[in-house]
C-alpha cells in the first residue's frame, strides 16, 4: 500500500487514497471470511501433507482446464519425481472439477477442491487467484508446515530435472521477479516461485494485488517480505522467451521460459488457450528430454 505522504495534491482532491484504504479494507474482509470456508476432505489432506517426508511440496491451483494439470503433473513425474504435487482446484465449472478430481484420484495426486470463489463469472482473475493462494497457505500449507513449499502455475510445465530446495539453501524466496510499473516495488510471480517455509513462517504472507503500487497477484508480500530483501543480491529466475510452431498452422508463437520451466500462459482463460496447450502438449510428447534443448537454441531474453 502506498504511503499517504506519496499521494500528490491531484489525488487528495480525487479522494484517491480513501478509495484505495476502501478496497484494502474490502478484500480484507472477503480474505477473511474465505479462509474461514472448510473444503471436503480437507482434514485428511493436511494429515496426509504433515505425514509427508519429501523434501518439498509443490501446490498449483487448478482452474477449468484438467489437460493443464494433465500436463503439469507428466512433468513433475519424470523431472521431479519426489516432489508431491498438490492440486487446489479452483474451477469455476463443475464439470472441469470433475474432471480434474478423476485425474488426481487415478494419478495418487493430493486434490483439494477449494470453496467456491467469491469472485464469479470468471471476473477478476488476479483477485481470485490471490484469495484462492491465502486459502492454501492457511488451510494446508501453514498445518502441514513443509521444509519447502513451491507455488506453480497449472499451465506450467518442467522441462529439466528440479531441485526446489537448493534454490532456497540461502535464501528464503526464490522465484521469478516482476515488478510494478510505477514506485519501485517488485515481488514474486506465484505462478513460479519456491519458499523456505520456516524462514518465513512468522511472517503474515498476503497473496493478494496491491493496485495502488500496481502489483498484480502476490504483490502485498512487497511490504511483508520482498521490501526487506537486497534484490541484487538474490537469486532470480532467468526469464526468457521461446518459440513453437503451432501444429495446425506452422505459425511460431512466443512461450515465457523461467529457467527450465514452460508456460503456456492464460490457459484457462484466453479463447487460445487450450490450443497453446495442445501444441505444448505434442511439443513434450514428442520430445520430453530433449524439447528444451531445441528451445534454447533460438530463445530469446
């Protein structure tokens, strides 16, 4: 949140700072009384998640799209294979629900079905997605206490073998940096970002936007965490941009690169996307060891 001292004479007049410390106050409120929803079986899955001894936990949240997950899960399969991954699905559709709750059952994937979104009709996706990561890290992640926690977009994809620990062994965030476009703030994309959980467990950790700072999902862990981090001194994600043919029409199309990690991007939500993901989908099949290897050669930063 901006400090009032920034606001300028123009904005005091727009009654701007009142508005924003509203919508603050507002989506305190909507957090609050969300977290405060159970899910079915949730208990079961916090024990299942305390029992667990791998190294890490990786959670994603789920929405509409089970070849996402699908693919998500083949990844993690073959490139990080003791890293439990959780699927927190936050669906819009019931039939997508369905479909994803079968995919876990028949892979052994830990599901949670989370309650339903306060935020309908696929409006503010940046919001729902916030309310839905602070309902995991109170729910499951914060009882379950994992030695590291990975948060994952569902239409990510590994395309080299993962090591999430090691990218936390000194320091207590790691992922892929973005920043506001206007007063200097930056936090981490939770759509690929890694945790040490005790290193940060004190902290009171916000998955929300911070739109007076014009910081998108994850942005008020600017004023927990990130503020207090030397940024030049972590270890960032290397971004870069790679490109597939679609299989249809041979036209290239541009896919985000974080380290080893491929996105498709707005998958659940672009008319296009569920097409990106088909031709991510025949991409990796075709070549699972060797696709980044093809990619990087031609990828751009």
């Amino acid at each position: 949140m901006r400090a009032l001292k920034d606001y300028s004479p123009g904005e005091w007049l727009s009654a701007a700072p009142l508005v924003h410390r509203l919508r603050r106050a507002r989506n305190l409120l909507v957090d609050h009384v969300y977290r405060r929803r159970t899910a079915p079986g949730q208990a079961a899955l916090v024990a299942r998640l305390k029992a667990e001894t791998a190294p890490a936990l990786a959670f994603t949240i789920a929405f509409n799209l089970p070849e996402a997950i699908a693919l998500l899960a083949d990844g993690m399969a073959r490139f990080a294979p003791g890293i439990p991954l959780v699927v927190c699905d936050n669906s819009s559709r019931p039939e997508a629900r369905a479909a994803i709750a079968a995919l876990c059952a028949e892979r052994g994937l830990a599901y949670c079905p989370l309650p339903a979104s306060p935020f309908r009709g696929g409006t503010n996706g940046s919001r729902s997605h916030g309310v839905a990561l602070n309902w995991v890290l109170h729910a499951l992640i914060r009882p379950a206490r994992p030695k590291v926690f990975a948060l994952l977009d569902h239409d990510l994809v590994p395309l080299a073998p993962v090591d999430l620990p090691a990218l936390v062994a000194r320091q207590p965030a790691y992922g892929m940096v973005r920043h506001g476009t206007q007063f200097g703030g930056w936090f981490l994309w939770p759509g690929y970002s890694v945790f040490d959980f005790k290193a940060l467990e004190g902290l009171a950790l916000d998955f929300g936007t911070d739109t007076p700072l014009t910081l998108d999902t994850g942005g008020q862990n600017w004023t927990v965490l990130f503020r207090g981090l030397d940024l030049a001194g972590l270890a960032q994600a290397r971004t870069r941009t790679a490109w597939i043919a679609d299989g249809a029409t041979g036209v290239r199309e541009p896919y985000l690169l974080a380290d080893g990690w491929l996105h498709v991007g707005g998958a659940g939500h672009r008319g296009g996307g569920a097409a990106a993901l088909a031709t991510v989908r025949a991409a990796y099949e075709a070549d699972p060891e060797g696709l980044l290897g093809r990619l990087l050669e031609t990828a751009t930063d």
